[in-house]
C-alpha cells in the first residue's frame, strides 16, 4: 500500500514540476495600449524634427514649418502618455511594450 502511495506522490511531482516549467518558460502576454500606434508616430516625427535641426543645412521652408509644428507634437505626446499611464505600467518598461510602427 505505501508503495502505491509513494508511487503516486512521485507521479504528482513529476506532473508538477512539468507543469512550473512550463510556466517559466511561457512568455507574459502584454496588452497594447489603443493610443500605442499615435505615440509612436508621434515619435517617429520628433526623430524626424530631431535630424533637420542637426543638419548643418539651410533649411527650406517646409522645413521650417514642420520644426514650427514641433512644440504641439511634444505637448501631444506628453499628453497621450500621461493619459496612458496606469497604475500597472510600472511593472512594464515602454521598451517591451512599444515596438517601432511599420514603415
């Protein structure tokens, strides 16, 4: 009888153990934000901004029009990721969440 018994600690330890490895190896499911794709649009123009005011270049008018327009994208952005902000996201660096939009 204990034979039996032992027999069938041995299994559930074994189903278990599966069962922890199985959980270590799964990868968390992280949930996208609906103002995800806004952000990182917003993003992609500020790098865009970013490289005209580094070019040594005279700038053309549109050019300047789109640096004008820089300050309402920085105000929008900081707008959209205060109200994004949860008390979760902590747990989550934007780095794994964000991914860059396709192109």
């Amino acid at each position: 009888s204990s034979g039996k018994k032992t027999d069938k600690l041995e299994a559930a330890i074994t189903a278990l153990q599966a069962k922890i490895q199985g959980l270590k190896d799964a990868t968390p499911t992280v949930r996208k934000r609906k103002e995800d794709r806004e952000i990182l649009t917003l993003r992609k123009q500020l790098r865009e901004l970013k490289a005209i005011e580094d070019s040594k270049q005279v700038l053309s008018l549109d050019e300047i029009k789109k640096l004008n327009q820089k300050q309402n994208i920085v105000t929008r952005l900081e707008q959209l990721e205060a109200e994004c902000k949860g008390w979760f996201d902590a747990a989550i660096p934007d780095a794994d969440r964000l991914k860059d939009p396709p192109a």
